[in-house]
C-alpha cells in the first residue's frame, strides 16, 4: 500500500462538527451570458472561467447562484482551476441529507452489478455521471475510496462520509491523494486486499495502485473478450495487473502474453494468476515498452488471435489532441502488424479528448494502411457503474472496439 498521509493521525472527518450551508436565497449570484443557456438546459454542469463575468471572484467552495436567461442553479467556486463553478442542484443547497439521498439512489441504481454476489469491487459515485461534480467513490469490498477532482471540494467530504456509511456497510473510508491514502473514517485498508469481479478475485493495491486500485470501468469489456479466448494465443498490452489477460485464461485461451512497463504490476499479474488457481503454463508476463515490444514481436513474425491495447491517456488537452490521434494510428498499426488473420483487435482509449468518431477513426486509418480491412463486432464505454449524463458527453471518455479482421 501507498504512504498514509497525516490525515490518519486526525480525528475522522466524520467526526468533525460541520456548519450548516447557507440558504439559497444568502448565496453570491451570478450572471452568465445568455449563449451558455442551452448546454446548461440540457445537463452540462460545468462553467468554465472564461464563461463568468470579469472580476467574479470567492474562496474555494463556496456555494453559489447561476443564472442565465430564466435559468437558475447552485453550484460550487473553485477559483484554481479553469474549471471555475461545477452546477450541483436547481433549488436546493446540498446539505447532508442531500447528499445521503443522492448516495442511497446510487447505490440503488448499482443493484444489477451486485445482485448475484459475484463482484465485489464497484464505482459507487461516478462524479458528474451521478450528479455529484468531482466526486468519485469506489468500494472495494468492506473498504471505500474517496477521489476529488479539486481541492474546492474538500468541505464536502464530511457530507460524503456519512452518506456512504449510511448506504453501505463499511470497515473503513479513505481518501486517493497525490500524497497518498488518507484514512478518513474506520480502519485503513490491508495491503493485500482481496476483490472479485465476476468470480474471478484480484488484489486491489488501494494506497499504490492506478486509479483507486484496479480499472473498474473495464470491468464488463473484460467478460466480452473472455467469450472470445476460447483455443487462442492473447496479447495484453498495457496489461496493468493483468485484468484482460485473467478473464482469458478463464475462458479457455491455450496461451496468454502480459505487457506493461511496470515491473510491480507485472509482479501482481502473477499473483492474481495463481490466485485465481489458473494454469500458470499458459500466461508469459513481459516487463517492457509496449511500442517496443510489438516491433520485437513483429520482428520475430509472432502473430496471436486475439491483441488487447488499452493504454493511458495520449492527451491531457485539447492541444495535445492532434499528437494523441498520430500515437492512437501507430499502436493501431503495430499491433495489427502481429494479429494473425481472422483475428480480434480490442482496442481501448481513456483519453477523454478523443471522441468514439476519432477514435473509430484513428483504427480505419491504421487498417487501411496496413491493407487489414476489419469489422466492428462490439463497441462499448464504461462500466454500468460508471453513468454518463445525456447533457454531459465528457463524461464519456473511454471507448472499447473489437474488431474482427476479415483477411482470413
């Protein structure tokens, strides 16, 4: 696990007496220009900087009024970011018993995930998607993690803590940091953490993992490719702990290759093989750039049935985006280079500045260069647990295509 940070030698936020909110009608209001309307009207609860009116300007997390033209909602300042207001409610300012409620129907709407007691880690809050901006709650079994996209939102977290232990039943809430995992309520985690995840269990690394421990948004993608391992040689590249590469062992693969640059993940990769009980034979782990380690393979004229790619975010804005989109087209291009025909291409992307069309467009480009004429036979996003509001296709951002190679 990570370093604890000092938060844990405090008393739990839980715990800390809290001010009640201010009325709706005391708060700071607002004027936006009338052109923002129609994105506002339609869900989108984010309000850029350069939208506010000059010299707007309030302490972090502070409740405010926006209007425009006949539209009214509270949100929250947050002066260090571009991201200056997130839009939180109509009418109401959020207090604990919102936010309990707003929990408990998450939690509700997460039902068919949990309804068989086969998993066991899951997106509690999906921030925007669960109309709770910036705030995102993983659980992982008896333990809940807490992530903030901003520091304005830190006076919020008592509200959060109750409402989760209002709707679950947890041993311990803590806190994802840059500084680490910060124990915020109950006990903190073990180090080796112990998941499932349609059956198959996985160590969750809360405090040193990626993200909040595992890529819980792959979650159903991972169970598509499983249908299609049966009797073939899999790639998994940028392979993390070895998600992909587990639910094709399970699904009958006779050989299954792991990649990725981090020889700790390579090293948990093995565990969770021999955790699961699965043939250790048939899974080779590769510690190496993946880009490097597809022209070795081509190189050696390897091909396998089934490549996964699902590498990190190309781009963190948008001016980034054009470099994102040439790096998407040369791993489209390598990797198709060792897919052997008739074979499966499922290719991911979590960079948030590249849309479905571009992505779909950065793999045509690449087939079409390297005359492999392919179809689409699944297209997915997210995980169930991981909603996008209709108002708010940011909330979107990974994109998961198989495609079937037709060269056979």
């Amino acid at each position: 696990m990570g370093r604890m940070s000092d938060a844990r030698l405090q008393s739990p936020a839980s715990d800390r007496p809290q001010s009640a909110p201010p009325s709706a009608a005391a708060l700071p209001s607002i004027k936006l220009h009338p052109d923002l309307k129609a994105s506002l009207a339609k869900g989108h609860p984010w309000i850029y900087r350069d939208h506010l009116p000059a010299g707007v300007d309030h302490p972090p997390g502070t409740w405010v009024r926006v209007t425009c033209d006949g539209y009214s909602a509270i949100g929250i300042f947050d002066p260090g970011s571009a991201l200056a207001i997130r839009i939180y409610s109509r009418n109401d300012v959020p207090d604990g018993p919102w936010f309990e409620r707003h929990v408990a129907r998450a939690f509700r709407r997460r039902a068919p995930l949990l309804r068989d007691n086969q998993t066991s880690a899951y997106r509690l809050l999906n921030g925007e998607g669960d109309a709770l901006p910036g705030i995102v709650v993983d659980v992982y079994g008896p333990f809940a993690v807490v992530r903030l996209d901003s520091p304005a939102l830190v006076g919020l977290v008592p509200h959060v803590i109750r409402a989760v232990e209002q709707a679950i039943d947890v041993k311990g809430i803590c806190q994802k940091s840059p500084q680490g995992l910060a124990v915020l309520s109950g006990r903190a985690p073990p180090d080796r953490l112990i998941v499932s995840e349609h059956g198959l269990r996985f160590f969750a690394d809360l405090g040193s993992g990626q993200k909040t421990g595992l890529f819980l948004d792959h979650r159903e993608n991972r169970e598509h490719l499983e249908r299609w391992s049966e009797g073939c040689s899999v790639l998994n590249l940028f392979s993390y702990t070895g998600g992909f590469s587990l639910y094709a062992g399970r699904g009958g693969a006779r050989r299954v290759v792991s990649v990725d640059s981090a020889g700790d993940a390579m090293a948990r990769a093995r565990d969770n093989v021999e955790l699961n009980g699965l043939d250790p034979d048939i899974f080779e782990f590769a510690t190496a750039d993946a880009y490097k380690h597809l022209e070795k393979l081509a190189a050696e004229q390897q091909t396998f049935d089934i490549v996964i790619t699902d590498p990190p975010s190309f781009a963190r804005n948008r001016t980034q985006r054009t470099r994102a989109l040439r790096a998407y087209e040369r791993l489209h291009s390598l990797a198709l280079a060792v897919l052997a025909p008739g074979g499966l291409y499922a290719a991911a992307s979590c960079t948030s500045q590249i849309d479905v069309e571009a992505f779909r467009g950065s793999i045509a480009q690449a087939a079409a260069r390297s005359r492999r004429p392919l179809q689409i036979v699944l297209e997915t996003g997210q995980a169930l647990d991981h909603p996008v509001m209709v108002g708010h296709p940011e909330g979107r951002y990974l994109k998961f295509v198989a495609l079937r190679s037709i060269d056979d």
